[in-house]
C-alpha cells in the first residue's frame, strides 16, 4: 500500500510540474523539471511489485543482465538524473540561456545511449550513471542553497537526489558482491528508501507552488477582517466581472483594493499639516492607520504620506502589518465587552 500511495503523490507532483510548464512559457529548466519527475513516477510505480509481475510477463525471458521490470526502474531513475544534470547546468555561471538547450540536446543525447546501454549491456552502468549524475546535481544544489522560497525547495530536492546517489552506489555494491535480487511479487530490498527519494523529489519540485499557495491562503486570512470593512465603504475598488483567479492572485488583489480604499479614505493623495510626519517605527505607524482605518471619524487624522507603504516595505508587508493592528483591536474590543 505504501508503495502504491508513493507512486500514486509523485504522479500528482508531475502532473503539477505539466500544469506548471503549460501556464508559463516552457523554459528548458522547466521541460527538463517534467521530464525528471515523471521518470521518478515511472520508477516508482514499477518498483510496485505487482506491477513488477506484469512488466516481467511482458518479457519472460528479461534482458541480458535481469529481469525487465528492474531494468526499467533503473532506466528512470537514470533518466532522472539525467534531466535533473540539464536543471543543475542552467545554475552554473559557464552555461547561458543560449547555451542551454545545446547542453541539454548533448546531455539527453548522451543519455539515450547509457540508457540503451543499460537495458542492453549492464544494470550496474545504469546505476554508475544514475550516481554520478546524481552526485553533479547535489554538488550544484549545495552551492545554490538559502533562505528563499526556492532555497527551500532546492533543498528537498536535493536531498532527495543525494539519497538517489546514495543508494545507486549501494546497487552497485550489491551487484559486485552478487547479492540477490528480490523475489517475484515481492519489494526490492531498498524500497523504503528509494520511496522516500521519491517523496522527496516530487516534494521538492512542487514546493514553491506549495508555499506561495499557503502563504497566499494565511494572508487571506490576516487580511480578511480589514478588506471586508474596507470595501464596504469603498465597492469600487473591486472590478466587478472578472473571472476566477488563483489563491495567490486573489491575494494580490485584495492587498491591492486595501491600498486603492486607504488611499481613497485618506482624500486621494491630499496632504495635512496636521497628520504629521509618519513615524519610523513601523508597528506605532501601523497601529495609528490600522485605527483610523476603523474610525475614520475619530481624532485621528492620516493623509497619503501614511498610507504609502514604509521604506523597504513592500504594500504586501505594509497592508499584512495594518491587518495585524486591525485584528489585535478586534480581539482587545470583544474582551473588553466580555467584561462590561
């Protein structure tokens, strides 16, 4: 069940990675992202040992150097490293764009023959390849490591590659030391492993669509009590008519229709001598507009020169402030009626 689950997510990834390519232009890096993902699915579902049974009867006799079944794994997990070396080659400085899709005609040239060669000649070549292609690409992903929303998801994805060189070399091992191979109809000795690398790299290749949709839907949340009570007073920041969109541009728009209802509130971009200078703290200037945002009527009085986001804060940043202030309110008004 566990490898039918495995190979059941990383065929979602992939065909997230097809979605992906689909909707914005299909770059090399990108087309070579698919590639390696579905190649990753194909191995996982034919390590499945039932599926392994039946790819096995399709050729009883199997191949020079095993049964079919495994020389399929092993060609897509090659396959894998193959296209990911065109990914990890589009990260280094000596390759540019242009140079790029005439290394990934070479790379995937060169890939067909080791493929064929291992299907034809030796396993034990396919696994060298898969390990040292793998090796490059864990190198490259190493160097390009940080803090980011790609960083991250390189990092998972890179583990999951080192754990795919790892285990190429321990294929190796086995086959020097003639160790034997599974029973038909039964997982491969490495199969927990080889499923986590493959968790790892769907997780990987999927996880900046991941986040930016998580952090869209929690700023739709934060922001939420401060839209509805600003475009209630100001519909006509919204464009009426327009179709569905994504979590992350439904976010974007309504940090938008925030800005456009501020600035509106505020006088269309009127400067008064009596707001005065916008503080430098940005929590106390957050809390001042977060205030009148609520009470605009009150004693409190805000011009344009608040309402423009800080320096070096992004209107995203800004307006996630201002809700912060705004809900902190809410929750400090609700108890204060508890005890009245």
């Amino acid at each position: 069940m566990t490898l039918w689950s495995t190979a059941m997510l990383v065929w979602i990834a992939a065909g997230a990675r097809v979605g992906r390519a689909m909707v914005k232009p299909a770059t090399t890096a990108r087309v070579a992202i698919v590639v390696a993902v579905a190649s990753v699915a194909l191995a996982a579902t034919v390590a499945v040992p039932e599926i392994a049974l039946a790819v096995d009867n399709l050729l009883p006799r199997g191949l020079v150097s095993g049964a079919l079944s495994d020389g399929v794994v092993i060609a897509a997990w090659q396959l894998f490293a193959i296209a990911t070396s065109v990914v990890a080659a589009a990260a280094w400085p000596v390759v540019s764009r242009a140079n790029l899709r005439r290394v990934a005609t070479f790379t995937y040239g060169g890939g067909a023959v080791t493929v064929t060669l291992t299907l034809f000649w030796s396993f034990t070549f396919g696994w060298l390849v898969t390990a040292l292609a793998s090796a490059f690409v864990v190198v490259t992903g190493v160097r390009n490591l940080d803090w980011t929303t790609l960083g991250r998801g390189i990092a998972i994805y890179t583990g999951g590659t080192a754990l795919v060189a790892a285990m190429s070399a321990a294929q190796i091992r086995r086959a020097v030391t003639d160790a034997p191979r599974a029973l038909p109809g039964e997982p491969d000795w490495g199969w927990p492993l080889f499923a986590a690398a493959a968790l790892l790299v769907a997780f990987g290749a999927v996880w900046i669509v991941v986040e930016l949709w998580l952090r869209a839907r929690l700023l739709l949340r934060r922001i939420g009590p401060l839209h509805r009570t600003m475009i209630e007073r100001f519909p006509e920041v919204i464009a009426h008519g327009r179709p569905g969109t994504s979590t992350q541009l439904t976010a974007s728009d309504q940090v938008a229709q925030i800005m456009d209802a501020l600035y509106l509130q505020s006088g269309g971009g009127v400067e008064s001598v009596a707001a005065g200078v916008p503080p430098r703290s940005i929590p106390e200037r957050a809390a001042r507009v977060a205030e009148w945002a609520r009470n605009p009527l009150g004693d409190i009085v805000i011009d344009a020169r608040w309402i423009a986001p800080p320096d070096g804060v992004s209107a995203r940043g800004w307006v996630r402030a201002i809700a912060r202030s705004f809900r902190s309110a809410d929750r400090v008004g609700a108890r204060n009626s508890v005890y009245r």
